[in-house]
C-alpha cells in the first residue's frame, strides 16, 4: 500500500471512468478509491495496453508501467464504466 496523499479527480463517460491523479506519485504504484469488477481493465491515458491492479482496503492499487517523471498529473481509463463503483 501506498500512504502518499494524491489528490484525485474522477469522471465518467458512457465507455470508461477516468481518474486525474494530480501531482507525481512517488513511487509506481496509485492507490485508487474505487472498487472494480473482476475482469475491468486499467489504463493509462496515452500509452497503449492494460496495467495491473489489484484491490486493497481502500480501493485499488494500479501499478504504473515505470516510475512517472516529474509532470504534473496523469490520467487512468477504467473500463468499463459499468464495472466501477464508489467503495463500500
């Protein structure tokens, strides 16, 4: 788990979810406050193919395709939309 404090954006549209992660996590894993259906897939806006998560206490944790270079924020795709709800 991680125990930085990003702040995250979430938005949704008819085919995906989005979540903004404002600011550069520190390490290559995001900690995500939402739950996900076996079988959603993870992406990264930008950059082709799924990325692994796996759920955690608090709601997912997404595992980055490398260590993020200083920008400001970073864009995830959850899909599909159907399959993301707020935790429990």
């Amino acid at each position: 788990m991680t125990d930085e404090r990003l702040h995250i954006r979430y938005t949704a549209g008819r085919d995906a979810a989005y979540a903004i992660v404002l600011g550069t996590p520190r390490t290559a894993m995001v900690e995500l406050n939402v739950q996900l259906d076996d079988g959603a897939e993870v992406s990264l806006v930008g950059r082709h193919g799924p990325l692994r998560w796996r759920r955690s206490p608090s709601g997912i944790l997404v595992e980055l395709p490398e260590p993020p270079d200083q920008r400001p924020g970073l864009s995830l795709r959850l899909s599909p939309a159907l399959s993301v709800r707020a935790p429990s």
